[in-house]
C-alpha cells in the first residue's frame, strides 16, 4: 500500500466520464498501445490519451465504449504523441490491462465521487 494521502488531497484529482470515439494502432509506443480519443462531453471536449489496452481489446471492441480518464495531469509526450488524459486501467485476470469504466451509461464529464 502506498502513503495514505487526506480527503482533500483526493479531491484534486478531476477523474471524469468520456467516451472513446476513436482508436489508432500506436507503432511507435515500446509496448503494445492504442491512441484514443475521448469524447467528455461539452465541458471538456475531446482528449487525446494513449492506453495499453492492446492485449485485451480490438479497436472495435473499445470503440464507443465509455471510460474513467483522470483529466487533470499536465500533458505527457509519449513517443512523440501528446497524451492529455490517463485513462484508467487495472491488471486483468487473465493478464494485460482492464478498462475503468462505468456499469451503466453515464453523462459524459461526469465527475467520479
């Protein structure tokens, strides 16, 4: 377990609802990656992210699929790609990574609490 942090450290973190509208084979990543955009409703707009989720799902199978993106981290050059969201992930059963995203539809841009 990491160091415990307060509720108002929490807080900071802005982790919203999006929906990926699009997915790119990402050649130049070191590991097996998509290039993702995510729609976040009006607020927010589209982000750019890069996911690897290449293991454990098609381009189609994440196509139109809503997710759990933290959306305010500064920017991250990855290979030449700018990614302005971390879509969220855990470590699957059968190995590679699980996407984060909601049991039922949600409003795009929803804030998680």
């Amino acid at each position: 377990m990491k160091n415990k942090i307060t509720f108002e450290e929490f807080e900071k973190v802005d982790i919203r609802v999006g929906e990926i509208i699009e997915v790119v084979d990402f050649v130049k990543a070191k590991f097996p990656t998509y290039q993702l955009k995510v729609d976040f409703g009006d607020e927010l707009g589209v982000k750019q992210s890069s996911a690897r989720f290449k293991s454990n799902y098609t381009e189609e199978q994440l196509l139109g699929k809503q997710c759990l993106a933290v959306v305010n981290f500064e920017p991250r050059n990855i290979a030449g790609f700018m990614s302005e969201v971390l879509v969220l992930g855990i470590d699957a059963v059968d190995g590679g990574i699980s996407i984060i995203r909601p049991v039922d539809e949600a409003i795009l841009g929803s804030k998680l609490y």
